[in-house]
C-alpha cells in the first residue's frame, strides 16, 4: 500500500532531519509518521487549513504543504515547528513523497491503469498483462460517464462523484482536467440504455444539490470488456461534443440516441461545405433572420401542418404561406414538399455543426 511507501520516506529523514513529522490524507487520517502521531483535532485542522493551497502554510506550531492539489487535494505533509528546518524539511518530504507516489502509482494504482487505458496508452498485450497484475476483472461490463463541469474549476466535484461510488476497486474516477472528470462503472449484468441514462440522472441530480453547478453529461455504450474501453471513452466524448450543438436543452447526452447528428458529425468539414454549397445554390442559410428561423423549425417541429403551425405562431395561415414562400425564393426550396424539406433539415444541422467550431475525436 501507499502508506507503507510513504512510512518508509518518513523513516529515512527521521534520520537526518530532527523533527517531528508525517504524511496525511485530505481526511486527517495519518499515514506514516515519526515521533508520536498529533492529535485528531489537530490533524482537522491542519488538513481544513491545508486542503485548498499550494503554498507552504504555518498553523499551530506545524509547518505543512499539499503534496499536490491539481486537480484535487489527496495527501498533505506536516512538520512540527515553523523554524527554517521546518520549511526545508516540509519541502524535501513533499518532493519525495511526491516521487515515490508516481512511482506508486504507475506500478499499482488500479485508477491510474485505467487512465491509460481510456486515454490509449498501452498495447492491448500491455493491458491483459497488468490487468492480472493489479487483479483486474477483463472480461466484466463497464460504462463510462464522461462529466463536463460548464463554469467554475470546482474541485469538490470529484469527491461528490467518489463518494457516491467508493469502491475504488470497481468503479474509476478520473479526472482529465480541471473541468472534465471521468466516471468508468463496473455493471453488475448487461444494462440497458435508459439504465444508463438513470446512472447518469443520479450523478447529474446528485452533483446539481451538492455544488449547485451547471455539468453535462457524457454517456458511452457497455464496454464488455476492458479492451472496449477505449472505445467507450471515445462514444462518450463525441456524445458531449455532437449532443451540445444538436441537443443544447438537454444535459445528459446519450451515445445512443444521437440520430442524424452522428452521422453529420463523421463527415470531413470540407465535405459538409460542399453540401451546404450545394443545396443553397440561390442564398446562404446565413441570411435567414431570427423570425425566418424561427417560423422553420416551428413548421418542422409540426410535422409541415401549415394550419398547426399557424396557429402556434399566432399568424394567419396566408402569412405563414407567404413566409414559406419568401424560404422558397431565398433558398431554393419549398418547404411543403417533404424531399425538400428533409434537405433543408439536414443543411441547417450542418450548418449549426459548422459554426460550433467542431473538434474531431
């Protein structure tokens, strides 16, 4: 385990360093320590004081660092004493402890495996082998939950998603960057799409009472095995980058019910460019106005119903006639005719595609 790698640091400076020292989690709890251990109150505070700086900090006679908290805050060295041996001896241990945590971690931290994995690090031999290594179940289903925070770098999220799934010896939470946390979930069996999709409105529902920000949703296929994972990484990224341009209203975006989008998204941009030239032989879609717009998907929304359509928009069915009309002058084509509409259709969510700036995954 990580403390024993850590109690062994400790007991090596204990020898050079004449202090009274230890290495803690962000929940107070001691891990390696020489001298005699402090006292949980002290070790509250301390961790309370400690838990949202980088910087070298002074409190209670102690002199303490964060080994790192980017993009949250895991261990926290503590010295006793605020004297300049105090500051040195702080210091070396984080950077030791620091080294050997790497260490730990690329050797034995299930976590950090299925990071590389996700992120496409390893050969698939390369997989196999360390999955029986760290005791790794190959062969069990898995989702993956790709979690966008929208607004602030709020790094209490991760733990509001680790606590809702503690068992960090089935379930992976990864964060990417300070606004992209990755969920990998272990399924007990085969599990449905709207079983995901409840997954997902839990997380989403949980994260929303606890931090009250603003996070989308990304949600993969099963992975039935670990060498699919990658692939679900992948399914969950473009559910979030095509489900944010086609779906804006919505906030969990689901892999699987991505319609047209999906196919829209997995054409060349040139090609697109191509197409909109194409269809919009008369006029640019560009120099339709907001009114325009808005008379166009309403009618699609009512299935080409002139008379539905109207009366939803609070017009006189002659006008909303003449407002299709002035579509058919500009464009070239005549919404009332079902071919031609399914081609003004999928030209505007290409151009919506277009102008959102697409990353390819």
């Amino acid at each position: 385990m990580i403390s024993k790698a850590f109690q062994d640091i400790v007991t090596q400076m204990a020898d050079v360093f004449p202090k009274r020292f230890g290495i803690a989690d962000s929940h107070g709890l001691v891990l390696a320590y020489t001298g005699t251990e402090p006292s949980a109150e002290t070790m509250e505070n301390l961790v309370y004081s400690a838990v949202n700086s980088d910087r070298l900090l002074y409190k209670d006679g102690y002199t303490m660092r964060v080994m790192s908290n980017k993009p949250y805050t895991e261990y926290i060295v503590y010295v006793e004493g605020t004297d300049e041996i105090s500051k040195y001896c702080c210091n070396a241990i984080a950077v030791a402890a620091n080294n050997v945590r790497h260490y730990y971690d690329e050797k034995y931290d299930k976590t950090n495996f299925m990071q590389n994995i996700i992120m496409d690090n390893l050969l698939a031999f390369d997989i196999h082998q360390k999955a029986r290594e760290l005791h790794v179940d190959i062969d069990i289903p898995r989702a993956v939950f790709y979690i966008k925070i929208q607004d602030n770098n709020e790094p209490g999220i991760y733990e509001v998603i680790r606590n809702m799934f503690p068992d960090k010896e089935k379930d992976f939470v990864i964060n990417i960057d300070a606004n992209n946390i990755v969920l990998i979930k272990e399924l007990k069996g085969p599990a449905t799409s709207q079983e995901l999709e409840d997954m997902a409105q839990s997380i989403l529902d949980t994260i929303n009472s606890e931090t009250m920000l603003p996070v989308l949703v990304g949600l993969s296929t099963v992975a039935n095995n670990i060498d699919e994972l990658n692939n679900s990484y992948k399914e969950a990224q473009i559910a979030l980058e095509v489900g944010k341009v086609f779906d804006e209203e919505k906030y969990i975006l689901n892999y699987d019910s991505l319609g047209i989008g999906r196919l829209i998204y997995q054409l060349p941009i040139k090609l697109c460019e191509l197409f909109l030239n194409e269809v919009f032989k008369k006029g640019n879609i560009a120099s339709l106005d907001d009114e325009t717009i808005l008379t166009i998907n309403k009618f699609f929304e009512n299935d080409l119903n002139v008379s539905e359509t109207s009366r939803q928009l609070f017009v006189h069915r002659n006008t909303l006639v003449y407002r299709l009309e002035k579509i058919y002058k500009l464009t070239g084509l005549d919404l009332r005719k079902f071919d031609q509409a399914i081609v003004f259709k999928v030209a505007m969510m290409v151009h919506k595609y277009l102008m959102s700036n697409p990353l390819k995954i």
